[in-house]
C-alpha cells in the first residue's frame, strides 16, 4: 500500500515522539531534512516497484540505502540526545555543588 511523503515523514515523527517520549519537531535542521529525505526516497522506492523500473536486485540495494537512511537518522538522534543529557547532568552537578556550599 502506497503512501505520500506527509503521511511518511508524520508516521516517522510519530514513532520517534512515542519512543523518546519527545515531540520530534523540536530537533531542528539535519533531522528535519533527513526525516523528509526518507519520506521521498520511500516513495520513489514503492513507485518503481509498483510500475517495474526496480526488480528484485535493485529492491535490495535501494532497501539497503533505506536502512542506511534510518540509521543515520537514528545515529543522529542518539547524538542530539547524548548532547541533551550532557547539559541536564552539568547543570544538575552545578545545582549540587552550589547547593552544599562548592564553589565551581
């Protein structure tokens, strides 16, 4: 069953906001283009399977590229979450040590 980019990159946000509990818009630029650019190239796969322009051997290596995409937008997440708890853990070590009296 065929879907449109806005149904894709909606569906993507979706499972990335359930999982990291994390409305997915608020990750600016780089994540944005790359959810949309999975979108599309879902798309041009589902239409050359549907009209043959992509047999079985290509299926494979343009389903290899997906997977590629994905892991990058996943790498890239995992990235601007680690930077994300970076700055919660400094500022909650700076709130502890001021709140005992230590100076940073």
């Amino acid at each position: 069953m065929a879907q449109d980019v806005s149904t894709i990159i909606t569906s993507i946000k979706d499972i990335a906001s359930d999982i990291l509990e994390k409305d997915i818009s608020t990750v600016r630029g780089f994540s944005e283009r790359q959810v949309e650019a999975i979108a599309k190239q879902t798309v041009i796969i589902q239409k050359g399977i549907a009209n043959g322009d992509i047999d079985e051997d290509l299926r494979e290596f343009f389903l290899d590229g997906l997977e590629a995409m994905a892991l990058n937008f996943v790498n890239t997440l995992k990235g601007i979450l680690m930077v994300t708890l970076e700055k919660l853990w400094n500022a909650l070590v700076n709130f502890l040590y001021k709140a005992v009296g230590v100076v940073i």
